[in-house]
C-alpha cells in the first residue's frame, strides 16, 4: 500500500521532524552506536477508528550522523514497511502494537540510557521521591515484563503496563526504557527527564533512604505542572 496521496505533506514533515529528534539522543547521551528509536504517528484523517494511520521510524542500523529525513522509512499500524530504502528498526512491531491499541499516543522513543537501563536490569520501579517526577511521571515509573525483541512481545508489555498509569515512561525488564506521548517530541522530553531521575535516585540510594513524597502531594504537583505550568 502506498502512501497516500492525502497524507504526503503530513508524511514528509513527520520524517522531518524525526529525524531532527534523534539528535536529541546522542546530544542527551541516551544512546550509544546505532541503539534507539523515535517514531511519529501519521493520523489518516479519512479513517477515523485511526485504523489507516502510519508511523515513520528511524531504519535498523543506520548510525545517527548519517541520519536525515530521506533515511526515515514508513510503516502501517500493522509495522509493514509501506516506504523506504531501508529495513525499519528492530523494534517496529513494538512502536505498532503500541500505536494499534493507545490512540491517544503520537509518539514513541526507546533508548538505552545508563541509569534508566540500570532500574531496568534489576526490574525494580523508579520510586517517586523527587518533585520532578511527580511532575512528569505522576507517581513511580513502572517495570514491564520481560520479553524478546522481534516480535510485538515488547508492545504488548508496554500497552499493558501503561494502560491506566499517567507514566509516560516503562522500564521494560532486562531491557531499557520506553516513552510514549501525544507528539514524539514530549516522548522524547519523557526519555530525557527518566534518565534524569534515574540517576538522581540511584545516587539519593547510596546516601541512604530517599524521602516518599506524600500521594496527596504527588496529586497536586501532577495537577499543576500538567495543567497550569507554562499554560
């Protein structure tokens, strides 16, 4: 299936777009080699069960200085490849499964980040204990189950484990971090800020116990940054 005429435009500035966002990456030192994956969902505006919709996605193995927009391939919700020169990312049926059954996301970003990949290998939460992340996060940021890249395993880990949180963040077991969000920039803002926290956290735990902030706090902190900061 071609892309259709109707979605282009829209198509050409998601490439575009995400190809600039991968700079984000390395510049945040969220990723080494050819590791990590921004995608951006293209809405069909003709279909509206969101059925029609495409998602471009960084190829398998390219490395990020010889990233540009021509580089970006395209995929249906599906993670066939609809355009494209090259194999997309190892991780497509992931970023598919997630784009299938969370409507609301319009863009996904995994990386490998030290500190978030560290939570993850001890498949143990990200308590909320710093301001920020009840901020961001609304609370803890979650583990998702173990699973084995190639297939939608991981997708199905992350739907699972995000449906009904306001994490925008997974630490898939064994594995790294995921971050969804409307647009693939507030993913990609999501993944910056996780590592943050990791660390802080991790470093808080080797000077002793880091401070729980209360849940009622943790309520009105969310409230506020994500309904009335820089509004």
């Amino acid at each position: 299936m071609p892309v259709p005429a109707a979605m282009r435009a829209a198509v050409e500035a998601a490439k575009a777009n995400v190809a600039a966002l991968h700079d984000e990456l390395p510049r945040w030192e969220l990723v080494v080699w050819t590791a990590g994956n921004v995608s951006e969902r293209v809405r069909n505006e003709e279909v509206a069960d969101g059925s029609a919709d495409l998602f471009v996605i960084k190829p398998s193995g390219v490395s990020y200085d010889e990233l540009d927009a021509d580089a970006i391939v395209v995929c249906d919700l599906e993670g066939n490849l609809v355009e494209g020169g090259r194999n997309p990312s190892s991780d497509t049926a992931a970023h598919a499964y997630v784009y299938q059954h969370m409507s609301h996301v319009g863009g996904v970003v995994h990386t490998h980040s030290t500190y978030a990949a560290a939570w993850a290998a001890r498949g143990e939460e990200i308590p909320c204990v710093l301001t920020m992340m009840a901020d961001e996060f609304g609370g803890p940021v979650p583990v998702g189950p173990f699973a084995i890249i190639g297939d939608d395993s991981i997708g199905r880990g992350i739907v699972e484990t995000l449906s009904g949180h306001r994490s925008p963040a997974v630490l898939m077991q064994n594995h790294g971090p995921f971050t969804i969000g409307p647009t693939p920039k507030a993913a990609v803002k999501a993944a910056v800020l996780l590592e943050e926290v990791a660390r802080a956290v991790h470093i808080s735990r080797q000077l002793g116990d880091p401070l729980p902030i209360p849940q009622e706090s943790i309520d009105a902190l969310y409230d506020r940054y994500q309904n009335v900061y820089g509004r």
